[in-house]
C-alpha cells in the first residue's frame, strides 16, 4: 500500500530527469570511466534510495555517501551495487563496514592501527585512500605520509586498497589554475603509490564539475553529484555545459486560506507587511519547519495560476501568507520551485534569493515534505518518513 499523506505540501522529484543526467554524463565519458552516483545527505534532499536504483539502471556503477550510517541504509533497502564512504568513519566501526561490504575512506596511519586492533574478523576490508590536493579537507598531503599510512595497511592482510583519489576545491570555476595544481599533485600521490608497491584498481577525481569540463581525464570513475540532480555545479559553468541538465526537484503545495484584507492591516509576526489596498491574501502550509527558511521572506515569490505572487511578511515555522493577483479558491496550487515554461522558479533562482548555493536547497527542504517521484511520467510511489510505520494508518 502507497504511504499516505494528509498534507497538501509535497516535493516531486522527476527520476526520468535523474536517468537521463546520467546516461548523457556516461556517454560524454570514455566507455571505461564509470559513474559513482554520489547520493550522501539523503540523495542531495531528493531520496537517496530512489535516486540511487534510477542512477543503477541508467548506468551508474559505484554509490557514494558521506557516512558509514547512510550506506547502510541503501543496504538495508536492498542495494547490492558497490557503495564508498567518503566521509571519515570510526576506527571501531570497520566491523559494520565489512558486515554490509561498504568500502572506506582511509587517510591515517593511526587509524589503520586503531582499526586494525579493534577488528575481529577475517574478512577482507575495502579502502579507498584519499590523497588532499588542495581541497584541506581530508586526505594524506605528503610522501611520508601516504608511506607511513602504506606500511600500516600492509602490515594487516585484511585491509585492502582498492581505491584511490581526491576532491577538488575549484573545478567549477573558469579559472583552470587551482584546479591544473591539484589535478597534477594527484597525479604525483598516485606516484607514490607505485613506488610504495600499491596499485588500485579505481582511480578517482571528478566531480560533477571536473567530469563536466574533463571528461577523458577522470581516471576509471567519477563522483557524479550535482548534475545528476540537473543542477549547474556553479552560475560561471552554465554557458559552457556539454549537455542540457534536466532538473529533478520541484516544491509545491495549495492554498488552505484565502481573503481580501483591506488596506494598512497588518500580515504575519511582527505586522511588518501592511497591506498597500485591497488585497487578496493566501496562506500556504510551508513553513521554515518545512525547510522553507525566514530569510526567503524578503523579495521572494511563489507561483499561482502562472503569476509570480509575492510572499506577505514573514515566514512562520508551518505557514506564510503570499499576495494573490485576484481571488482564487482554497485548494489552489501553488509551486514554490518548479513551474511550466511561462513562469519558473529555479532551484538556481531560490539559491540565489538566499545567498546561497543550489546544493543547499533541495537539502535543506525536511523530511517533514513528503517526496512525490515520478517516473516515465507517472507517479512511481511516496516518500513520507512521518507515516511509514508497520501500523495501519
Ligand atoms: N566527492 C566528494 C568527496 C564530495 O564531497 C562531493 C560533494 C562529490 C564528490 C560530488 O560533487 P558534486 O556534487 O559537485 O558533483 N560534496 C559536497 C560538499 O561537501 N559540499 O557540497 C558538496
């Protein structure tokens, strides 16, 4: 039985945008460079489960996280594909890591120690090791280094080092510098490992950025992320993409009020919004409980019978009011992002309004927003976390 849910405010999420983000990532790669679809904070905020089985079908290899805890869930869901840990994961937990055949990120010699005592038994463990070109993040940076943490993983014939990479900091700018240093310390990292007798089978750079923009120079495996949501890695990359990207997410929800107010009454906490004249005023069910922040308060619009209305006063933790052109009834939908070729409002445009990037924003939409996908342009099935439980609802 599908997951009910009795609010009107929903995401839908276009999977056929999804499959079709990586089928023409994978035939701008040489036929040897697999995709890892990288679907950590619960698939960017879109479901990681489901966008994890359409990237499989669509051709992707690899899946990868950002915790051990994120990748047991796509196993516990029945994901058999080969999923890595970018993120950083308790020396203690490898167990977990092995239970459930995820691969892991190594960088430090004294982990490998920790590990390696507090790991029982005989089954192999999978490593990518990751080498920090520039990015400061996480990662070995220097030949002593990489050779104590070599030495440790070899002095355990469990452990082995099935992968190697590193993360770019720049990728996305036209400025190729940062990036050309970075690519040709990797390049230097993976040197080392030859000489330090280690020869893994992935080798990976790219993210979406990079893989975008060097396509026949990512090794045997890219970190697809962004654009496999149908997102631009940045605003300077628009004009340049080697293919149209097909965004996935979309928000909405319908009017539960509608009024005409007349002129100098106050909208919202603080009264701050005075109506100008007559208005006609709707209350959406969204709120910043929703994800949909304050701060989009301010010079924001939402979208009601294709006319961009503008949001009244602020934003309540699960309501806010918006300005409607003309009476329309409770019930009426509005699209917060989304739209149809008139009217639209981008991911880009709502990341835009808040200063921020368009990763944040299908993130931070919560998981109190059911998740709507479609499929071949059909409804496929419903994400609600609130109602899924064995009790009949
Ligand atoms: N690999 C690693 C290690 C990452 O952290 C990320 C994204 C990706 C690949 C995918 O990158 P893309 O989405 O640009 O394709 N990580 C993050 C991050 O930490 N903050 O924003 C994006």
């Amino acid at each position: 039985m599908e997951v009910p849910f009795y609010r009107d405010t929903w995401a839908e999420i276009n999977l056929d945008a999804i499959e079709a983000n990586v089928v023409n990532m994978r035939q701008l790669l040489p036929v040897d460079t697999m995709v890892m679809a990288v679907v950590k904070a619960n698939g960017y905020g879109h479901g990681a489960e489901e966008v994890a089985e359409t990237a499989l079908e669509a051709g992707a290899k690899w899946l990868g996280v950002a915790l051990l805890d994120e990748a047991v869930r796509l196993r516990v869901s029945g994901i058999e594909a080969p999923i890595l840990v970018l993120g950083w994961t308790r020396p203690e937990d490898v167990h977990i890591a092995a239970k459930y055949n995820i691969s892991i990120t190594v960088f430090q010699q004294e982990w490998v120690r920790e590990a390696s005592k507090c790991y029982k038994s005989q089954h192999p463990v999978f490593f990518h090791l990751k080498f920090d070109t520039g990015m400061g993040r996480l990662g070995v940076r220097d030949y002593s280094e990489a050779k104590g943490l070599i030495g440790e993983m070899k002095s355990d014939p469990r452990f082995i080092i099935e992968g190697a990479f590193t993360h770019f900091a720049t990728a996305d700018e036209d400025n190729q510098t940062y990036f050309n240093e970075q690519y040709s310390r990797f390049k230097e990292g993976l040197s080392w490992l030859k000489e330090l007798g280690i020869n893994p089978n992935l080798i990976h750079c790219g993210n979406s950025a990079a893989s975008l923009k060097h396509p026949e120079n990512m090794f045997n495996l890219v970190r697809f992320g962004i654009a496999m949501y149908g997102l631009s890695p940045s605003e300077e990359m628009k004009p340049g993409l080697p293919f149209k990207l097909e965004e996935a997410f979309s928000f909405h929800s319908r009017l539960v009020h509608v009024k005409s107010v007349p002129p100098n009454e106050g909208i919202s906490y603080g009264a701050i919004y005075r109506t100008e004249k007559d208005e006609w005023i709707g209350t959406v069910p969204v709120g910043y409980a929703d994800g949909w922040t304050r701060s989009l308060a301010k010079d924001s619009t939402v979208i009601v019978r294709n006319n961009r209305c503008p949001i009244a006063g602020k934003i309540c933790m699960d309501q806010f009011m918006c300005r409607l052109p003309y009476e329309v009834p409770v019930g009426e939908k509005v699209t917060l992002i989304g739209g149809g070729p008139d009217v639209k409002i981008t991911v880009d445009e709502v990341a835009a309004r808040l200063g921020t990037i368009n990763y944040e924003i299908p993130c931070m939409i919560s998981e109190r927003v059911p998740r709507i996908y479609f499929r071949s342009g059909e409804r496929l099935k419903v994400r609600n976390p609130l109602l899924e439980t064995n009790e009949e609802i």
